[in-house]
C-alpha cells in the first residue's frame, strides 16, 4: 500500500532543481524549527530563491510540508526495501528489517519528526500535512502487518493487527527516547531489543493459535427438590 499521492502542480524541466532546492531547504528548517516556525521568508533565505518561486512550485507552507513529509517517507520506505530478505528465514527477516528501519530513521527522520508532533495537535482545520503523515503512517503500517503475517502465517488477522499495531507504537516510542536522549539513545540496539521482543510475542501468539481448545464436558445439573416434591414422592 502506498500514500495517496498529492495533487502536484505541473512543472517544466528546468523547474525540477528549483522544485529540489526548495524542499530541501524546507526539510532543513522545518527540522530545527518545526511546523509552526517554518515560514516561506525562512525557507526563501535558506534556499537561496525568492518566495515568488516557492508558491510556483507550492500553493503554502502546509502544502510544502507535505512534501517534505513525503519525500522523507518514501527514502525511508526505500532504504528498508531489502529484497534479498525473501529468501532468508521470517525470524531472521524481522531482525534485519528492523535494523534497517532504524539505520533509516537516523538519516531521514523528518516524516516521523513532523508528523508525530502534527498527528498529536488538534487544530480547527485540519492541515494537508497533518493528512499526508496519516497516509505514509498507514503505508508503514501495511509493511509491518505483511511482515507480521510471514511469522503467523495462520493467525487470526485482529491477532495480527494487535501485534503490528504494537510494533509501530515501540518504534514512536523509541524514535522519542532518541530524540530526547540523542546519543545516549542507541537507536539500533534498541531497535534490535524491539525486534526480539516481537519475535517472543508473535512465538506466543503462535503457540496460542495453533494450541487445540478444549472442549468443557457437559455437565447436567440436578435440582434438589422441593419439600412439596419429597412429600408427594
């Protein structure tokens, strides 16, 4: 599954430099100063073009911040694509792609980065870049849920979803502790600590599905009867 597309405005060949610069000059200021404290004047200076050539290329600052959310989801998407792991063992697939996952994460956070702290605010209307984090989220979703389904391949599908859910909220909350704790944060032993957990747990689900239920004997009860039954017996 992949994130709905934009509505992008035509350009020409020349403008795809521009187009480029532009993002990732957005990229750069909304990383240090986030959704709000990114402005076109910041973006402008920083890309060296005028403001003129930015609402070219973009209607406003939330539309420019859905590309920058985008083009950083689809990097990260891409750099944990690893196709050679449909030949190695499900165990083994899970630890690589969340190594992958995180090596990702350290060099292109900003989906994760912008969209968490839009996904978390509540504002009269909602902005279009708040929507495409939405969107790539549930694209990342789908690839857990896929890898979830190689290690429980008989699994209830609710049983698969729990666990995949379960999986993306560990890795907010591990891409949080880095943020906050920078380097004292391993991201990749803790990515690795994260993969061997769901490991365990989906070995667990496994067992629990594939365990025969036990079916309760009946048993008949017997009324006492009542003292005007004793009398007439």
């Amino acid at each position: 599954m992949t994130p709905a597309k934009r509505q992008e405005r035509p350009r020409r060949s020349d403008g795809e430099e521009s187009y480029r610069r532009i993002r990732d000059a957005a990229t750069d200021v909304a990383a240090q100063r986030g959704y709000d404290g990114t402005s076109i004047a910041l973006v402008s200076a920083a890309s060296g073009l005028p403001a003129s050539s930015i609402y070219h290329h973009f209607r406003d600052k939330d539309e420019l911040i859905s590309a920058v959310i985008e083009h950083s989801f689809t990097r990260w998407r891409a750099a944990i694509d690893l196709p050679e792991l449909s030949a190695v063992d499900a165990n083994e697939r899970v630890m690589a792609l969340g190594e992958a996952a995180a090596k990702a994460l350290l060099d292109t956070p900003e989906f994760l980065r912008l969209g968490l702290m839009l996904a978390l605010e509540r504002r009269p209307e909602e902005p279009s870049a708040r929507r495409m984090f939405l969107d790539v989220r549930q694209a990342g979703f789908q690839v857990v849920v896929d890898t979830v389904s190689s290690l429980l391949p008989d699994a209830d599908p609710h049983a698969v979803s729990a666990l995949a859910t379960y999986a993306l909220a560990g890795a907010d909350g591990l891409f949080i502790a880095h943020e906050i704790g920078g380097d004292s944060v391993d991201l990749l032993k803790m990515f690795s600590l994260h993969a061997r957990a769901i490991l365990s747990l989906a070995a667990t689900l496994d067992a629990e599905t594939s365990r025969p239920r036990r079916s309760r004997p009946k048993t008949t009860r017997t009324r006492k009867a009542t003292p005007r039954q004793a009398v007439a017996e």
